[in-house]
C-alpha cells in the first residue's frame, strides 16, 4: 500500500513529529481512546502506563475532574472572547496574577498564545522590536543551539538545532546562528571534564559573537534542560559561564521553559534549578496539564517598557492571536496552578524523582546504554553499540524504535528521539510504586532488546 495524500488526511495516519510514514504503512497507529491517572487505554481495551506524560505535558495525569469541571464551567459561563481593543475575558486578569506570583525572577507582564512554539515565535519577533526601538537595526541575530527544540512554526523550527526539521522547509532563517550543544557524552573531548568542557562551550559562544560582530548579535535562546533534543543536562557551570558573557555583549537571554516549567525538575522552573537571570520566558505544556492548549511568553520590565514605548509612538501593538487569553484556557490553566499549590506537586516531585533516576542509573554499563542521564522527573538512557567508546548503533538498524516497541507490548509508553535516545517524562502525580512498574517494564524491553541483537548478530 503506498500512503497516499488522501490516507495522510485520515486522522488514523495523522503524522507528528518524528513519524515514520512506512511504520504506519505496516502497523497502523495505537489509538489511545481515555485515560485514568497516570495510565492510557487502547481501542482494544489495553492499559499502557504513559511514561511521557503524552508529549511532556499531561502533568496531572489523564483524568484530573477538577480541571474538567473548571473547564464545563467556563464554557457554561463565557465560551469565547477575545483580548484585542482594550477588552479580555474575565479570567485573564486572575491568571496574570497567579503567574506572576509563580515567576522565577521579576517579570512585567505576560502574553498568552497557544503554543510553545507560537510563544517562542512570539519572542523572535518582540527581539527584532525590542532592537529597532533602541535605534539598532542591525542587532538582530539569535544564537541558538544544536539540538535545541523551540517550535515548528518557521522562526520557532529555525531556532531549534534539529536539521530533521529544517530539511525541505527552506530552514533556518538567516538571523539564527547555531552555537554547540551542552551534551558531554557526545561532544566533550576524551578526557575532558565537564568543567572543562562547559568553558570550551562559553568560549566558543563569546567568538562567536565576535565573529559575527555584537552589533549583530541580539540574543540567546537556550531550555534549561533540553528536551526533544535528547534530555540534555548541562555540565556544572555551564550557565554560570554563559550568563556573563550575554550581559557583556547586550544579548537578552530566552529561556525556553516550555518543557521545564512547573515542577518537571523539582523546582517550580529550570530558571531556579540553574539560577539564570532570563529577560524573556516562555511557558506551555504543563500550565494547564495540556487539558487545553495554551502557553504564555513572561516580559521583564527593561524589554516591557521598551516594546511598550515603541508600540505608543504608532498607537499599537501589532501582534496578537484570535485565541490569546482563551477564557477556556485560563480558567483551567488557574486550576491546574491552583492543584499544584494545594496538592504540593512540586514536593511531590521532590520525593519520588530520586526513586526513577536510581532506576535508570542501575543502567549505567549496561552493554547497550551509552548514557543514562536526567533530574527530577525527566530522563534518558542513550542507547550505544560500543558504549565505552560513545559509538552509537547504525540508525538503519532502529534499536531505539524496536525498544520503544518492546516497552509498549509490556505495557509502557516511551518516546525514541533521534540517537536511540529513549526518553522518560511521566506525570508529576506518579507514585513511587507506579515508578517501580514503569522501571519492572522498562527492563522487560531491555530484555526483548538485548535478545534481538544477540539475535541478529547471530545470524
């Protein structure tokens, strides 16, 4: 069967990131019809513990009744309305509030979008703005970095490091500058510390600047953990040198806290795991558990004003989306911060996180993990053929897809990244003992795995 235009328009073979058009040719997709707690159901009735939280994002699980109640009552109250002209729907005001008691670092205002990416877009272009005000046409630049994943929107698809998604789309645009990725398993040099290796990358992002010029250069887009790159967790010191570097040449410093925001790593925002001093933030994802779709773009005061001063002298500000501030969305975006607060998600996270990332690290010299690497509740096993020598498998061969395949007969929902990189991000509310069957199902696949390279490689 060739998968024609027509079958890709069928949602049964709706295609995402990452899809690979002649798997679902041959298999078909899972159809995942409800949800309870931490776990996903089939078609068939099968229970799958969902060890992604979907894709980062359901942090209260699949069936949290506050957050659909909230939500039926606000459709019953006002469905629709928008933010444009001096005018937003009424929980707009009480969810600014609310996020900005949750600010890591002084910020000045908010705006909502729909979408990481769309707010990723949205800091692209205030960047330009920000620039012109201040009379610097030509500082426009932004560094971003290899496997770094902001968006799919084409500045948001730009910015990310992931040539899978620049390919055939005529990307990156022209102003984004790739600066090296914070990953030492496979970029730091045989025998070089980590240290040592987080200063070599701050010294190649400062001649960067200067080769480019900083005149051109305008700022820094960076998550604090990445994630759709491979759940990379930067070397000690690795911000703490980059920082200073940004203040030197006038770069505003985005961090991009679409995945990290709201508890995924113990804290309530990567920006206080690593102690950065952001001018912009973006959020997404788990703001409202992804029960509706939204995320929001944080401001600090010195770019606020100056955008604000800018948009005065023409009587506007030209930029805003139909569904900013959805009143949909920020009703269940309020419930879902308000669950956190009553329900302490955050220490919940606290408390469990070191039971998974012992599970994962029991993988360290395993005879196909490269790596095994995460903080809070988000990890990663690098799959390798020669470990020790950071040689990894032949992408033909599919060993993270078979893997992922594996973990989804016992039961488990993974998510295989470019690298035979398998990644782990479950809901915020897992309990320890929920951990200790993700990880029993996790080595059951490990087990599948090892057989069928023995397997192959016997025959």
């Amino acid at each position: 069967m060739t998968l024609t235009a027509t079958a890709l328009a069928d949602t049964r073979y709706h295609l995402h990131p990452y899809t690979q058009p002649r798997q679902l040719e041959r298999e078909g997709p899972l159809v995942i019809t409800r949800g309870e707690g931490v776990y996903v159901y089939g078609e068939d009735g099968k229970k799958y513990l969902e060890a992604m939280a979907g894709l980062w994002c359901a942090s209260l699980g699949f069936s949290e009744k506050r957050l659909a109640d909230a939500a039926t009552r606000q459709l019953n109250t006002l469905p629709y309305y928008h933010a444009f002209s001096g005018k937003v729907p009424g929980p707009v005001a009480e969810l600014v509030e609310k996020l900005m008691d949750w600010a890591p670092v002084p910020m000045a205002r908010v705006l909502f979008a729909n979408s990481g990416s769309e707010s990723n877009d949205t800091a692209f272009k205030l960047v330009a703005m920000y620039n012109n005000a201040r009379g610097r046409p030509t500082k426009k630049k932004i560094l971003a970095r290899v496997k770094g994943y902001h968006g799919v929107t084409v500045a948001a698809a730009s910015m990310s490091g992931l040539p899978i998604m620049h390919q055939q789309f005529d990307l990156p645009l022209p102003q984004v500058v790739r600066v090296g990725c914070p990953h030492p398993y496979q970029f730091a040099r045989d025998g070089e510390s980590p240290e040592a290796f987080a200063a070599r990358l701050a010294d190649e992002l400062e001649q960067t600047i200067l080769k480019e010029g900083p005149d051109t250069v305008a700022a820094f887009i960076a998550e604090p953990v990445q994630g759709a790159g491979g759940v990379i967790v930067p070397p000690p010191g690795y911000f703490e040198r980059i920082q200073p570097i940004l203040a030197k040449y006038d770069l505003l410093f985005i961090a991009d806290e679409v995945i990290t925001g709201f508890g995924r790593l113990g804290t309530n925002f990567g920006t206080q795991y690593y102690k950065l001093q952001p001018d912009l933030i973006t959020v997404a994802k788990m703001m409202t558990s992804a029960y509706v779709p939204m995320s929001a773009l944080y401001l600090n005061d010195k770019v606020y004003q100056t955008i604000a001063d800018a948009a005065a002298s023409i009587g506007t500000f030209g930029h805003g989306y139909t569904y900013s501030g959805h009143p949909l969305a920020c009703a269940v975006a309020l419930e879902t911060l308000k669950i956190y607060e009553s329900d302490r998600i955050v220490e919940h996270v606290q408390r469990v996180a070191p039971r998974l990332q012992a599970g994962l690290r029991k993988y360290v010299g395993h005879p196909i993990v490269g790596d095994v690497r995460g903080i809070g509740l988000i990890g990663a096993l690098e799959l390798a053929a020669e470990p020790k020598m950071r040689k990894p498998f032949d992408a033909a061969l599919g060993v993270g897809a078979y893997l992922a395949k594996a973990a989804q007969n016992q039961g488990l929902i993974v998510r295989v990244m470019a690298g035979d990189i398998i990644a782990f991000s479950p809901p915020l509310v897992i309990t320890e003992t929920e951990i200790d069957e993700l990880l029993a199902k996790l080595e059951l696949a490990m087990q599948d795995t090892v057989r069928w390279l023995q397997g192959r490689a016997g025959a």
